[in-house]
C-alpha cells in the first residue's frame, strides 16, 4: 500500500496488520488518566508489535477521536486497527481499519 508524504514522496508499506489490541489494562490507571494512558498503551504494544521505537510510531486523528469519544474516564476495552510499517524512516502508522 502506498502512502503519500506531504512532499509528495511515496513510500511503500513493507508491513501491513490488521489487529485487535486489548487495552482492558487502563482500568487499573486513575480514572482521570484512563484515555491517555490507553494512547500510550497502544502506542507501546504497537512499538513492540512492529519493532520501531515508541517515537516513530504515528497515530491517526480517527484513532484518537474514537479512544476519547467517551471521555477521559472510559475508553474502550479493546480496539481494532490497522498498522502500516514503512521502509524508509523506520515507522509505524496506525489507523482505522476502513480508513487505509
């Protein structure tokens, strides 16, 4: 799959997954931390998953707006996403699954 850069470089996927991530762990966090910490929850799993550094790994707005469309205090249990790894920097870019 190809991915568009703003300076209109196009990077291919050498990876792409289709994954459901649990993030029942943000239950054991305060509950006014429960949606940040599920962010970097899956930020963290998604680093290990595809073997990038936690810093180069992206997470699309869509993903964002649906962990907090509840609110602080209740995001979901669990989240299904698509990652693309690229080949050039090293990264990982997650997204909804009908979005990609």
């Amino acid at each position: 799959m190809e991915k568009e850069q703003a300076e209109g470089v196009r990077f291919m996927a050498e990876k792409e997954v289709e994954m459901t991530i649990s993030l029942r762990e943000v239950v054991y966090v305060s509950r006014k931390r429960r949606s940040s910490a599920a962010l970097s929850l899956l930020r963290g799993k998604v680093s290990r998953f595809m073997k990038v550094p936690s810093e180069n790994v992206w997470i699309d707005d869509s993903v964002n707006k649906f962990i907090w469309k509840r609110g602080i205090e209740k995001p979901p249990r669990k989240l299904r996403v698509k990652i693309l790894k690229l080949e050039e920097d090293n990264s990982a870019e997650v997204l909804l699954p009908d979005q990609a």
